[in-house]
C-alpha cells in the first residue's frame, strides 16, 4: 500500500516539474520576443509598408516646406527675347563682366568703394571653383548669370549642342549661387538661329548682349555719341579689368550716369518704370 502511494506521489511530483519547465520556457520565450521585436542591441527596426512612405519619410516630406522657401517667377518663354540696350530714363547703365577665369581682388576693392553692382555672366565650372569670390559680386546687389559650360562658338553649334551648353550651366550656377540664372550670354556674341530657342528651353528669359565694350583697353559704342541711359557694357573678368573699370568710372560720372542691378530693370524681376519685361 505504502509503495503504491509512493508511486502516485513520484508522478505527481513529475508532473508539477514538467509543468514548471514548460511555464518557464514560455516565459523566456516571450522575453526575448519581446527583445527582438523592440530591436536587437538597441538598434531600432523600421517597419514600411510596400508602397507607402515611412514615418520618417512622410516627417521629412511634410517639413519641407516649411524650411524652404521659393520664388515664384512665370515661366520663360519658349523663345527668349534678345537685348542689347534696356529703355529707361533712369540715370543708369549695365555692367556686364564675362568668363571669369580670373577672381581679381583689386577688382572686388573698387567695386566695393563705388559700390557698384555688376552682372557676371560666367562660365559655370569656373563660377563653382571661384564660388566665395562670386558670392560676394551678390552682395553688392549684382547676380551671376549663363555663360555656358565650356565657352564655345555656339554659332556653329545645332539646338540640341546649344542646350547641352546653357541648360546644365544654368543648373550648376543655380545649386553653387542659390539661384538660377535669368539671363544668357553667348560666348563673344557667337550665336546662330537657335540660340534664343536654346536659352528660352533651359529656362532663362533674355539672350543679352550688349551696345557698349572694352576691348584691348579701348572703349567702343555701337552708335555715335557718347554714354546714355540704358547701355549695356561688355567687359571681360581678365589681367586689364581693373584698368578698364577705372577708365570706366569717370566717363559714367561725366555722363551722370551710375552702374545698377541688371535683373532691376529687365525680365521676370524688373521693378522699374521702363524697364524691358519680356
């Protein structure tokens, strides 16, 4: 009798231990789920649904616009207007100063001293390696314009080659200045039939060129008679340039005339009465 209700109480015995292993593994079971799931060694898991952003993803989507601000300006014509001389009667000219392939300090000094605002229009890969010193022609209220990529002769070049100069050159200049360019110039005034349609189609208003230059330290006018409101002057980012600049200056004060912001006065920023807005 006694050796039967030993046996009973071994199995009982048995039994509780197997219940007790079993309740244990299910527990550690759960811990680690629990573990694994909330990410392994602290590292969080991202979760995302096919075909839907992330959390992070639709955060960063939302904030966007509240960091970034645009202006907003019509589009540009299929075909960009030409312009050689702006219509004002304003006291003012344009100084337009092409290439860049020299940053001149001294340059920069006397700009700062007359503080004259000045339109570069610079080939784009020079413009990025040159960006600080570019950066500071946008101080003194002047812009950075297309001067294309590789300074060819466009007027020997079809669309597709021309686009392939000024669109990427607008790009470039707008990710390095913040802003992309609203003029063109063709290198040396070399253009052909396509070039206002190539300017237009990369998403500038006006092919500028100019009535008034420096070349070789002589100044030259495309018609008789002396400085006028209006003229635009081609100069060139070169060792003469503040030679010219300082030959320039007086004739402008003998004329009663000043340099101002090309982009005040023509195209989708124009603000002045008179100005060219094509």
């Amino acid at each position: 009798m006694s050796s039967r209700l030993e046996r009973r109480r071994a199995r009982r015995q048995r039994a509780i231990a197997v219940a007790i292993g079993l309740a244990f593994c299910v527990l550690v079971g759960a811990v680690g789920a629990t573990w694994w799931l909330s990410g392994t060694g602290g590292r969080a898991r991202r979760v995302v649904t096919r075909g839907q952003p992330s959390v992070a993803q639709a955060g960063t989507r939302a904030a966007a616009p509240a960091s970034s601000t645009t202006t907003t300006l019509p589009p540009p014509p299929g075909v960009a207007a030409r312009v050689d001389h702006i219509t004002t009667t304003d006291p003012v000219v344009f100084v337009t100063i092409d290439d860049g392939w020299h940053p001149l300090p001294d340059v920069l000094a006397l700009l700062q001293a007359r503080q004259a605002p000045v339109t570069a229009f610079l080939i784009a890969p020079i413009a990025q390696r040159d960006a600080d010193f570019y950066r500071q022609v946008l101080t003194l209220g002047g812009s950075i314009e297309n001067h294309t990529m590789h300074h060819p002769d466009l007027g020997r070049f079809s669309l597709e080659q021309q686009q392939a100069e000024f669109c990427p050159a607008a790009d470039l200049i707008g990710a390095t200045f913040g802003r992309r360019p609203l003029f063109a110039r063709p290198p040396e005034g070399a253009e052909n039939q396509f070039t206002d349609q190539a300017v237009g189609s990369c998403g500038m208003y006006v092919t500028v060129l100019w009535d008034a230059r420096y070349s070789n330290h002589q100044f030259s006018l495309a018609r008789p008679g002396g400085l006028r409101p209006g003229d635009i002057i081609l100069m060139h980012w070169g060792p003469g340039l503040l030679q010219d600049l300082q030959d320039l200056f007086p004739k402008l004060d003998a004329a009663g005339l000043r340099p101002a912001p090309l982009q005040d006065y023509l195209g989708p920023t124009a603000t002045h009465a008179g100005a060219a807005t094509p």
